[in-house]
C-alpha cells in the first residue's frame, strides 16, 4: 500500500463547490480496484486548507492502473477546475510507527480482561469435554489448556502479550493443530459451544462487541481447519493476530 497526499488551497467562495465536485469524483474512487481508502479533509485552523488522502495498493497502480482506466477520465473532469490550486502531490510509504491511542477501549478491556476470559475458556472446556463432535478432538486435553487458550485470546483482542511471552505465540498454536484433520462439523460445533458459554458466563452481548468477537472466531476456526488438514502447508511465522473493532489481520494464514 501506499498513501497519496494531494493538499490544495481553495478560496472559501469555491470551497462548497469544491466538496460537491469531490463528492462526484469520490464515487469513481470507490469503484477504482486499485484504490484502498480515501478521506477528503479541511483544516479547522485554516479553512482554506484541504487534504485529500488516498491509499492505493501501489504506486504503479495508481500511475498506470487507475490513470491509465476507464473510471479516470471522469474523475479528473470533476476535479480540473481545481488542479491548479494544488499545493502538493506526492506519494509516502508509510513508516513503521503507528498504532491507536486510548480513546477506544480494547476488546480485551471491553470484556472484562483476563478475569473475563478464563470465565468463558473454562466453561467453554467444560462443555467440550462432554461433547461428542468435538470431545475427541481434546481426550487428552492438557489440564492448563483452557488458561493457555484464556492467554491466546487476550493477546488477540488487545490484552498483555503473554501468549507470545510465556507460550511461543503464533508458531506454537500454529503446531497444535498441525494434521490434527479438524473436520468442518468439529469446527462449527467448536464455534456454537463458545458462543454459548460466552452467553453462560455474562460476556457482553451488544451486537457491536458480539460481531468483533465472534468475527475473530469464525476466522481463527477456519484458518485452524485449514492448518490442520494432512498436507497443508501454512505460514509457519507471523505475529499473533490483533483483532480490533471489526478490523482485521493484514496478512493471510
């Protein structure tokens, strides 16, 4: 991906007229398969002032993919009346600092942190042990075992980092379900029991948190089927997933 910054100086007699033209060229840019994201924005401090931010999936396909398409003539005919008040153009590759403040709590905090989570894992182990579909995936299930998944999950939804730490992160979880042959039945059966006892044991159940957490759920449980069938050959190292909001991964199992 790279990130293109287009800043532009517009008079406040043309100001509205400038927002509607670029809400014309906006749904062009939605269309554009080479274009990730876009935000046009005005400075409080000085009206005057607009950043346009587009993330692209490359220079190239932005330079030839997207000005060299269908959807450009249209969008540069909403825009031309102002390209000469364009103040910069440029494209930056974005560093390796980032992250997100405090404003918004974590999944891990929203539900209650590690308390919360051994509550739902051993309930969750206790249903599974009795469980016909998926029971035989877990008869000779380590004792620690519903802690360690209790770990897993906090550092997933944004919790302390233990599971990397303490029990060898990605690679590790990735090696116990290595020729396992989970079975799609055992992996919906999975899925069900822990949405159950995450019901059983108060986690929160407002449909944003529920859609999160469950999200993460279907995704881990079928990157896990994949993982464990005779052959596979999956990413052997990759940092925990971090599971936020209804945001996921940037990369594939």
């Amino acid at each position: 991906m790279i990130v293109e910054y287009i800043r532009y100086r517009i008079p406040d007699d043309r100001s509205a007229a400038f927002e509607e033209a670029y809400g014309r060229a906006a749904l062009l840019l939605a269309r554009a398969p080479q274009c990730a994201d876009y935000e046009l924005s005005r400075c409080a401090d000085d009206p005057a002032s607009y950043i346009l931010r587009i993330t692209w999936t490359s220079a190239k396909e932005h330079l030839e993919g997207f000005r060299g398409g269908e959807l450009f003539p249209g969008f540069l005919a909403e825009v031309r009346p102002y390209v000469g008040m364009i103040e910069e153009m440029r494209h930056y590759e974005p560093a390796a600092v980032r992250g997100t403040g405090g404003a918004v709590p974590t999944l891990y905090d929203w539900m209650g942190g590690t308390e919360a989570l051994e509550r739902l894992t051993e309930r969750f182990y206790e249903t599974v042990r009795a469980d016909d579909v998926v029971g035989p995936l877990f008869a000779h299930m380590d004792p620690g075992h519903p802690r360690y998944v209790a770990m897993w999950l906090a550092e997933v939804f944004g919790g302390p980092a233990r599971y990397t730490g303490e029990r060898g992160g990605y690679a590790h979880m990735l090696g116990m379900h290595l020729n396992r042959a989970i079975t799609e039945a055992q992996r919906r059966r999975w899925v069900t029991l822990l949405a159950d006892a995450a019901d059983e044991v108060g986690l929160p159940d407002d449909p944003e948190f529920r859609a999160a957490f469950m999200g993460y759920i279907e995704w881990g449980t079928r990157l896990a089927l994949a993982n464990s069938q005779p052959g596979a050959a999956p990413v052997r190292q990759a940092p925990v997933p971090r599971w936020g909001w209804g945001v996921a991964p940037p990369y594939q199992g």
